[in-house]
C-alpha cells in the first residue's frame, strides 16, 4: 500500500476538511482563488462557484492572502475581523518544489468568547516563546565573520584587512561610517576573529536607550538602588560582557554625564553599579560606533576629547559605498541571494539597464538603501529579472522613456515651490504627480502602473477618472 494521501480517494478530500471543521481558502501568486471550501463558503455567505476564481480580497473581507502569495511570509494567528466577527486567520505560503506559488489561508473561531479562553491558556507560552526568540535573534544577529564582509573594491578591502589585522589586538576601536555602511557587522566580526570569540559580544545601542536607564542599562544596579529596583539587583552590560566585547554603537550620541562615567570604567577599568557600594572589575575589549562627526563634536564640546582619544586608539573608517568602485553589484548579487531565501523566489537577476542604474545612483543611505531596494523590487517581480521598471521611482528619475501620457508643466511638483493652500489640494496635487509618473514609468500601461503604486486596479482607474488622466 503507498504511504501517504494518495490513498484516499481525490474526491473525499474535500469533504475530510470540511469535517476537520477547517475554513479553507487557497489562492496563486496574484491572489486568486483557487480553492476554497464550503464551510468557509457558508460562513462568508456565499457560495464555492462565487469565490472560485476572484481576487481573494473581493471574496474575503479584509484578507492578507494576496500578500502572503507576494511575500512567502507567514502569518499566523492574526487577527481578523470577518463579518463582525473577529477571527483568527493563519496565512501560510504554499512553497512547492522550492518555488512560492501561492499561499493556504484558514480561520478559526467564530467568536470573541472562544478566542478569549484559547488566549488565556496560551498567552503565556506565547510570551515566553518571544522572549527566547528575541533573544536567539539577538544572538545569531551577532554572528557575523569577515568572510560576510561582502566586497572586492580596493577601498572595502583595505579597511576589511586592517580591521582582520587589528581584530586579535586588545586596544579600541571606533568605527566611524555613515549610516548603513555596516558597523555594526564590522565589530561582530572583529569579535569573532578575536581571542574574546567565545566570551560574549555585548551590542549597546546608545541612542536608543532613553538617558535615565543609561546608566542602570550599562552598569548594572544594586538591590534597593531605587524604588522599582529588582531584588537581588541587576547585571549591566559591562559585566555581562566580561571578558568579551562590548559594542557601544551610536557613541555620539551619549550624553556628557555618561560620557565621563564611561571614560572611569576605560581608564580603571572597573565600574560600580548604580547604588552600589563596591566597585566591580571587570575586562572587557570596547568596539564603539558612530556616523557622526566626533571631531567636530569635541571642537563643539558636546564629546569628550579625552573620551574621544580613549576611544580613538584604533580608528577604522569604512567607506560609503558609492566610494566603493564595483561593489554595488556584487553586494547586491549577495543580497539577493540573501532576499531569495527569505521570499522563496529562487535565481532572481538583475538586467544590465539594472546594473549600470544602480552603479550610477548615491546611495547616501549606503547598504542598508540597496537592500530595501532589492526587497521592493522583489516585490512587484513577477518573473526572475528585475528591470528598471521594478525599481523605486527615485531610482528610475533619469530614465528616458517615451512617455505616451501628456505630463503639462505646471502639473509637476516641486516641493519648495507648494503654496500655502489647504493640504487635501497638496495631497491631491502629488498623487496626481505620482499617478503620472507611475504611467510615464509603465509605458502607459495601467495595470503595471497601479502595481508600482501598490494599489488595487479599481482604485487606480477611480484616481485616474478623478483626475482626469486617460
Ligand atoms: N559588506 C557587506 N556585505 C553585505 N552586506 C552588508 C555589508 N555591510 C553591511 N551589510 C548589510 O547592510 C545593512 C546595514 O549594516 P549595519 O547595520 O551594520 O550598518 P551601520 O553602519 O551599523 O548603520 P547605522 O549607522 O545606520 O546603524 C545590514 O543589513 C547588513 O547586513
Ligand atoms: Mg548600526
């Protein structure tokens, strides 16, 4: 006998999902219909020849599934309100041979009451299961090796061998880059080129931590150090990274108080936790980061010179990348790869028109711009080559096609020249624009316009009607 659903009956199939009480809808890449049961059928209040067929938005109220064909990214347990009822909707790709190709869509529970006591018995599993992922995400984030430092241009290479030779040393180092550059991969593969590899790599984001837990979040407190205070105290990130790296990103940002608190524990090499009594020792190698200009802040006096020459000791400037001759490509041939694996759209290329763009452009937000470039795109690639076309419209500015829809001058919007009137007339004004570049952009063509929007086509054909655009 084989082993496996082939030895059920085709036609029972159906009729064993509607037993296992399961609403079910499946839909292809574009989001139409091809499946779905009448149970779900019943509950949407119409019937299977209906739905069969649709964009899946027209058949089901409020559905995701559309995108979950687009994305690969699964969604579980949202929430969904369907005919007043709230509904918790899983939304799964349906990834065949390697190859998204649409996604599986069911509902659960019809009412509020149900979801509540399921809620209740589960919230807190729920709970606990984030807290270990944020924290092995936070853990594999960290694991970067120079090896994942993507890039052949004599300036990336330069600062790659620097950063590999100086990685075993015990000094500091400063990264300094502009945004997006890849600091932060920098320190964790120095990290993990070091003799501190195997003690921890302790990430701090001074910017992002607000000012009074600063010093509680760095150095720890001791029981009763305030009211709300843990008992038993709290470890701070210098001691958490005892005998690792601590990665202090951000550093121009840290405010001056804290400023001189951090230049004690570089020079004594040992700190004391907020209400603390005793000092704690501790050794700890400092990676810190910035994409400002210290130099300039310290003439300024908002950093601290002997902090600044504490730091400076090993100064590693990584380059933005449209100073990185050739890279672009290769970056982004890796991120694609990268991006092919979390969407499931395998051996997606990019057009030579692509390439040469992509080598003209700024980059002024550097790798992390290239890599939300390529993820649009991906998004709106129905095939595996992404053209001009797939790319974002500041991208594709100095593109010269010829443009069949009739753009009148004083429709273009120049947002220095917006006169002070009120802002629906403004809103009303750019959209147009948008619609007519997206057209300009389509050769005209209104279904793949209304797809660079990232609008349904009726909406797009209502805005064209309102605005007189044909
Ligand atoms: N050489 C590289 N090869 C491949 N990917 C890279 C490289 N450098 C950076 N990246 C990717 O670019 C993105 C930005 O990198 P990172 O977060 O390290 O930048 P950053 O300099 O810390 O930026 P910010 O100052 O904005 O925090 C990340 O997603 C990273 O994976
Ligand atoms: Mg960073």
């Amino acid at each position: 006998m084989k082993l496996g659903i082939e030895n059920i009956p085709h036609h029972w199939i159906e009729e064993i999902v509607n037993l296992a009480g399961e609403r079910i809808v499946v839909v292809d890449r574009e989001g139409v219909v091809l499946y779905i049961n009448s149970a779900y059928c019943e509950f949407l209040g119409t019937t299977v020849e209906n739905a069969i067929g649709r964009p899946v938005q027209d058949v089901i109220e409020n559905s995701r599934m559309h995108i979950v064909a687009k994305t690969g990214q699964e969604e579980l347990a949202s929430l969904q309100p369907i005919n007043g009822s709230e509904m918790i909707a899983n939304r799964y790709p349906l990834i065949i041979n390697g190859e998204l190709v649409g996604a599986v869509g069911t509902v659960m529970f019809r009412n509020p009451e149900d979801w509540l006591s399921y809620k209740n018995k589960i919230q807190h599993l729920v709970e606990e299961l984030n807290y270990y992922k944020t924290k092995a995400e936070r853990n594999s984030k960290s694991k970067y090796y120079f090896s994942h430092l993507v890039g052949d241009s004599p300036s990336f290479t330069a600062v790659r061998k620097l950063a590999e030779r100086v990685s075993s040393s015990q000094s500091a180092v400063l990264l300094l880059g502009e945004s997006g550059t890849g600091k932060e991969l920098f320190a964790s593969a120095i990290h993990n080129n070091s003799t501190r590899a195997s003690f921890p790599f302790v990430p701090i984001n001074c910017a992002s931590i607000p000012e009074h837990l600063l010093e509680s979040e760095l150095f720890g407190y001791d029981e009763g150090a305030f009211t709300g205070a843990k008992k038993g105290g709290k470890k701070g990130h210098f001691q958490l990274a005892n005998r690792g790296t601590i990665f202090l990103d951000e550093i121009g940002d840290m405010p001056l108080a804290m400023q001189s608190k951090l230049l004690r524990v570089l020079q004594e090499r040992e700190f004391l936790p907020v209400g603390g009594q005793k000092s704690i020792a501790v050794d700890v190698r400092i990676i810190a980061a910035t994409h400002r200009n210290l130099e300039k802040m310290v003439e300024e006096g908002t950093f601290r010179q002997d902090l600044y020459y504490r730091l400076n000791v090993i100064k590693i400037e990584i380059p933005p990348l449209r100073d990185r001759n050739g890279d672009v490509e290769l970056i982004a041939i890796n991120l694609l790869e990268k991006l092919g694996r979390k969407f499931y759209r395998k051996g997606i290329k990019l057009s030579a028109e692509v390439v040469e763009r992509l080598n003209q452009h700024k980059w002024q937000g550097n790798i992390r711009e290239l890599e939300n470039v390529l993820e649009r795109s991906i998004n709106v690639l129905d095939g595996k080559i992404i053209e001009l076309a797939h790319l974002p419209l500041y991208l594709r500015d100095q593109e010269t096609v010829n443009i069949p829809v009739k753009i009148d001058e004083r429709e273009s919007v120049n947002v220095a020249d917006i006169p002070v009137q009120p802002l629906k007339e403004t809103l009303a004004q750019v959209e147009k624009k948008a619609i007519l570049n997206a057209l300009s952009a389509a050769n005209g063509n209104k279904q793949e316009a209304a797809k660079l929007l990232e609008i349904g086509k009726t909406r797009f054909y209502e805005k064209c009607k309102l605005y007189n655009i044909h």
